[in-house]
C-alpha cells in the first residue's frame, strides 16, 4: 500500500467517524426540540395565550454554563454563538419571536438583533428609535432593541428620553463591535460627491473622512442601512456602514475599518413588557432627579457604596421638564430582587424628587 493510499483510508475513517457524530448531534438536537415543543405545550395548556416563552435569564444561565464546560479546541465564545443559534431554533417553536429595531435591514441595530436572539427571530424594521418603543407598547413586537451608548460619541439621547416615560423594561443588552465601511456604486473615492451615514457613524469616522475626503459633502440620515440605499441608486454617494449592508445593497467596499477608534462598540438594551427574574449575574438601570442642594448626588451614591454596589455607568442629561435640572441615569450590579440593591433602592427613593426603574438585566454572555 502506497502512503497516498494510507492517507486516503486515514481521510475516510476520520470521515466516517464524523458522519457518525453529526448523525448524533442531529438526533440530540432532535431530542431537545422536542423538549421545547412539551414546553410550549406546558405554557399553552388550559387556552393560555399570554405564556412568556422567551426568558433573558434562563438563555444568560444556559450560554453562562456552555462556555463554562468548554474544555473543546472551539473557544468558549464560538461555542456559546453555536448554542444561541441553537437556542433560536427551538424558541421559534415554542414562539416566533419578532423583535423591532432601527431599520432598515443592515443596520448595525439587525446585527444586534440576530446576535442577541439567532437568526431563528423574525427581525421587524421601524424608522426610527420612538417607532422601536411604541412598536412592542401597541404588541406589534414581542420585543424592541434600541442603541444606548457608544464608546466613541457616548450616550444616544434619543434612546434614554425614550426610557424615562415608557413602561418597558429592559430585559438584556447586547455589546457590537462596529466597522465601517465606505460603500458606493463608484468604482473609486474620488468619484464620490456626498457622504451619507447615521450622525454616530460620521462622529465615529470624522478624522478619517477629515484626512481622506475634506472637500466632500456630508449629510446625516436616519440610519446607515438607508444610507446604503440611497449609495445604491446613486453611485455620487458614498455611505458609511457595514459589509453587511454592502453585500444585501450590492455596493462596492471602497475602503474597510474607517472608524476612528478600533475598540469601537456600540451597547444595545433589549426593551420588553416583562420584569427578568435573576440570573446570578445582571445589571439594574435607573433613572433619578434630586432636589437642587448641595451634596444630594453624593449622598444618593453612598446608598449604593456603603452596601459595596459597584455602579457601572452614571450619565447626566438636562430634564425636559426643568430648567436647569438634570437626570441622572445610573448602572449597577446586582438585580432589584437582592436583598442588598433592594434596600439600597428603596432608601434612594426617599432622597429623590424622581425615581424610575428601568429594570433588571443579565449581564450578556455573548461577547
């Protein structure tokens, strides 16, 4: 036998052992599908129709528990994405889950909802961030995932005026690494008369553009997926956004990674009718406003610290309702449902003029 053929059986057996294994994964897979279908079943039972199927704090445990085990050549992060589609599957069959989010298709807002839910979510386009909240208030959406803060251009004010009168809760967050890209019809940068990108986006690339395109036209639009629309019937423009959207708009990528900052990252929260139970690792979120003296920020902040509450994000913005007042909205660790935060929540309640909880969240296992 020659070594070629020697090689040639060593290829086949390790084929056969693989065929071998995929036959067992597709029956376990099998098996576990059926377990959720006996869970729907169970939450259907006796004509319910309002049974809560898709549960934050169970999917953080399991993906938690999943990169924990792995001890495989498959890094706990891959091995986790490869649970979340999974995961996808067997929920639409207990539920199909429609989530609203910033459209259209391609945004980075789509990325985030196929990251967070799989790609087993019926994914709904609104046009605007207000469209996001009222959509799953009226019951159009199971759910709605809005962007909170970016690394380069900070907080999205449109997202926490949002919060302060919904009666949403945040359910989840999610965390994308965002790079642009330039798209066009051109064939080259110097044919582009206009750039067009969600104002965020043309934050995040303005040395870039200020370096590379300083006498070209600029203008903000609702989202960059629209802009990639727009690059689509017009090949003077140029649109910032992803390689997903060039690929879904049929655009030319004329230039990749333009953000400014690599580490660039976008944090969506997940919006949902619900309270999450705890999964053994969340965030809470709150909004508060104080009466104008000295030191009452200072002592808010110590019902948190003498009861070793890390915060996590504390953001001003101006109150719409007065002059001069502003709402500070604050992360912490922990959820409301500890003994702790519990306690601490309640004593800042008394020490504030506003007080709104915005919910409690798992701390996302998907990075």
């Amino acid at each position: 036998m020659t070594n070629n053929d020697t090689e040639k059986e060593q290829l086949s057996q390790i084929r056969d052992e693989i065929d071998a294994i995929d036959s067992e994964i597709q029956a376990l897979i099998s098996r576990r599908a059926e377990c959720a279908q006996k869970v729907a079943d169970i939450k259907t039972q006796g004509g319910k129709v309002e049974a809560v199927f898709y549960r934050p704090e169970r999917e953080a445990q399991v993906l938690r528990a999943v990169k924990e085990r792995n001890k495989s050549l498959i890094s706990g992060d891959d091995m986790a994405r490869l649970f979340r589609e999974i995961m996808s599957v067997c929920l639409a069959l207990e539920q199909p889950i429609k989530v609203a989010y910033l459209g259209p298709e391609g945004s980075y807002s789509h990325a985030s909802v196929l990251k967070q839910f799989g790609s087993s979510v019926h994914p709904y386009a609104v046009s605007s961030i207000e469209e996001v909240f009222q959509s799953v208030e009226k019951n159009e959406a199971n759910y709605g995932l809005v962007p909170v803060e970016n690394s380069s251009e900070g907080i999205v004010k449109q997202t926490q005026n949002e919060l302060i009168s919904t009666p949403l809760k945040i359910s989840g967050e999610v965390s994308l690494v965002i790079h642009h890209c330039l798209l066009s019809q051109a064939d080259h940068i110097d044919d582009i008369k206009k750039i067009v990108a969600h104002p965020q986006a043309l934050g995040q690339c303005e040395n870039w553009l200020k370096n590379n395109m300083p006498t070209v036209q600029i203008e903000a639009v609702e989202s960059n997926a629209l802009a990639a629309q727009m690059a689509q019937k017009d090949a003077s423009l140029g649109a910032i956004a992803s390689e997903q959207a060039a690929q879904l708009y049929e655009l030319k990528t004329l230039e990749t990674h333009i953000e400014d900052r690599k580490d660039n990252t976008t944090k969506f929260w997940v919006l949902g009718a619900e309270e999450t139970d705890p999964s053994g690792d969340d965030k809470t979120a709150m909004v508060i406003a104080m009466p104008n003296k000295a030191g009452a920020l200072l002592s808010v902040l110590s019902s948190f610290a003498e009861r070793d509450i890390s915060m996590t994000r504390i953001i001003s913005l101006p109150s719409s309702e007065t002059k001069w007042d502003y709402l500070f909205f604050i992360d912490v660790i922990g959820h409301q449902k500890d003994e702790g935060l519990m306690a601490a929540i309640k004593e800042v309640q008394q020490k504030t003029s506003f007080f709104k909880l915005l919910g409690s969240f798992p701390v996302s296992p998907l990075s």
